[in-house]
C-alpha cells in the first residue's frame, strides 16, 4: 500500500497519532481478509465483503491524510 509514497508514509506514522492508528487498524482488516480468502479464518460471503468494504474506507482515509499532509 503507497509503495511509491513510502518516506512520506513513514512521516506519517511517526508524527501523526490518527495516521498511525488508523494504519494499524487497515493492516488488521488486511490480515482478516486474507485468513477468510485462504480458508484459515473461514467467513460468510456478506461478512468477508463488509470486511473489504470497510478496509477500502480506511485505505481512502489514509489516503486523504496523505494529501492533505503532502498539501501543507
């Protein structure tokens, strides 16, 4: 994720308390969704794509937190 804005990334989650928790809640859901999709943590269809939908907000969010920073 933001392979090519990776320094800026690593700004971030050192400097901004709402970065980095809002990170290490998508790299949770990240983890979630791949143990549904491999069969480890098995998942209903519609549970595993609120789970998806919900680590693509927080990945906007991350988004717009780099922006704005990238903007100031």
């Amino acid at each position: 994720m933001f392979e090519n804005r990776k320094d800026q990334m690593e700004i971030l989650l050192k400097n901004n308390e709402d970065f980095r928790r809002l990170y290490n809640h998508h790299q949770q859901l990240e983890k979630r969704v791949l143990a549904a999709e491999t069969g480890t943590a098995p998942m209903e269809d519609l549970a595993l794509n609120k789970l998806k939908r919900e680590k693509l907000r927080a990945k906007d969010q991350l988004s717009r937190i780099m922006e704005q920073a990238q903007a100031a």
